[in-house]
C-alpha cells in the first residue's frame, strides 16, 4: 500500500514540475523586463511555454482515462500540435 502511494507523489511531483517549469518561464521573463508596464516574448518563448502546457494536459487527460503509466499511441511517442 505504501509502494502506490509513493508511485502516485512521484506522479504527482513530475506533473508540477511542468508547472514550475511553466512558472519559472514567466517570472524570468516578468523580472528581466520589470521597468516595462507590458512585456514581450518571443516566438520561441510562447513555444516553449505552450509545449510545457501541452505535454503536462496530455499526461493529466491520460491519467484520468485510467491508462496511467501507458504511453499513448500503444508504446509510440505522441507529438503534440503546434497551433499557430
């Protein structure tokens, strides 16, 4: 019993790690452009940004259609869309 609930904080610790991952992003970004009232990123940065979001919705959808731990596509690795 206490073997799946240390699986399920380590889980849980990698899904918020995109998260923070997504935060730090952002707070770098707000901290190096302070003196601005508005800031700017660029194409990269909204990507990288995107792709964190991305990556940490798919793995959450996974996990709550009950195939936790499986990759998606049967073992294959998924790209995600880019939207433009």
């Amino acid at each position: 019993m206490e073997s799946n609930q240390t699986r399920a904080n380590g889980a849980l610790q990698r899904h918020l790690s995109n998260l923070k991952l997504v935060s730090r992003l952002l707070g770098h970004e707000l901290h190096t452009q302070s003196s601005a009232k508005s800031i700017t990123l660029s194409r990269d940065e909204v990507l990288e940004i995107q792709t964190t979001l991305d990556l940490f919705i798919e793995e959450a959808t996974r996990r709550q259609s009950g195939v936790a731990g499986a990759p998606a596509g049967g073992g294959e690795t998924r790209l995600v869309h880019a939207r433009n």
